[in-house]
C-alpha cells in the first residue's frame, strides 16, 4: 500500500508539473501570436503572414519514413547530432478513417549511438493537414495537456518533400523522403518558412552519415 501511495503521489507531482508548463507556454504563445499579427513585416515586397498548413494531406501518401533536412533548434532534440528520420504508421478504424498515428524519431547522438522517441498524433481538423502530437507516457496521453501542434506548411505533389511547423513560429522541419536535397527545393522551402514568419536565422542543416553532404546541387540530385 505504502509503494503504491509513493507512486501515486509522484504521479499527481508530474501532473501537476505538466500542466503548470503547459499553461505558461500557451500564454506565451498567445502573447507572441498577437505581437506577430500587430507587425508588417516585408520580405521580398510581400507581406509576411502568419503559419498557414496546406489546404488538405492525403495521410496515406503521407505515412511512412522522413528524413529531416533542416530544423529550428528545440530542446528535446538536443542530443540528436545526426541521423535525424520521422516515421509515421496509421491507425485505421473499420471503415478504413485515420483515427492516430503513431510517431517514431530516431536520430544519432554525438557518440554514435542511436535513441528513439515514441508518440502519438491525432488529426486535429478533417484536412489531415493539421495534427495534435503527444509524446507523453501513454498512460496519461488523454489528458487535456502536452499535446503539440504539427502543422504541414508546404507538401509537394508526390510527397516527396515536406515543410512542417508549429503556429508559434518556434520549431520547423523541412523532411525529405530521401537523407538530401537539391539546393533550389531547399531555398523554395525556406522561402515559404520566411513567407509564414518563421526566423530562420538558427536553421541547422542535418547531417547523414550515408552521404557526403545533405544540400546537393540540382545537377547531381537528379543523377
């Protein structure tokens, strides 16, 4: 009884925790989003607006495995030096409707080893363009709290590349069915980020151990 009222007690502490955190963080981000709205920012003689997700993501063509081109810094990638790749399986009901998705980062840190995270994303709208991701313990994913935007900003035709973000403007992801990029797709992406607020000023560019480099030039991505 005594160990179970220690772990209870721990629980409640977490929760607790988890939701002082997320209550701070929405209001920084509603301050950030008003202060965003009342600026007329211009780059390249066009009004900068706020993030905007694709008008519909076909989530079946969408599942599978991503390889992260680029990304804005965010803590819980810290360790990632290398390596970083998203998959994403489906969960269907019967009639075959997207109910979740599950969600599996990889990535190598510095010394070589491989570490891996597990969430959980449900569709937020009905576009499939917008989701909610979690990557709390499953036991308390219902929970009101710890659950992410992710928002798919720019996908091209054959869902080959993709640019991801939140609405915050903090954290973007430019993700590649394939561990490179030519050069023009990758300054069309990042122009799209701009376009939509994002600061790009701390973009990383990833790096693959499998390839010489991630941004190749148009010549030899097409070889």
């Amino acid at each position: 009884m005594s160990a179970l009222l220690k772990h209870t007690g721990i629980a409640l502490v977490l929760l607790v925790t988890l939701a002082a955190y997320s209550t701070i963080s929405h209001a920084e981000i509603g301050v950030e989003r008003s202060q965003t709205l009342t600026k007329n920012i211009i780059y390249n003689d066009q009004i900068v607006t706020k993030p905007t997700s694709v008008q519909y993501v076909n989530l079946n063509k969408y599942a599978g495995r991503w390889y992260e081109i680029a990304r804005l810094p965010m803590y819980f990638q810290r360790k990632c030096a290398s390596d970083v790749t998203a998959t994403y399986n489906l969960n269907k009901d019967i009639a075959g409707k997207v109910t979740s998705i599950d969600v599996v980062n990889e990535c190598r840190k510095q010394d070589g080893s491989m570490i891996m995270a597990q969430g959980l994303a449900k569709p937020a709208n009905n576009t499939g363009s917008q989701l909610k991701v979690s990557f709390l313990p499953s036991w308390i994913r219902w929970l009101p709290f710890g659950k992410s935007n992710y928002w798919v900003l720019q996908l091209d035709s054959d869902y080959q590349n993709a640019l991801v973000g939140t609405p915050d403007n903090k954290y973007l992801w430019l993700l590649s069915r394939k561990p490179t990029m030519a050069q023009s797709t990758f300054e069309k992406y990042k122009n799209t980020a701009k376009m939509q607020g994002y600061d790009l000023s701390k973009l990383q560019v990833t790096t693959h151990t499998s390839i010489p480099k991630t941004i190749v030039d148009d010549v030899d991505y097409s070889k």
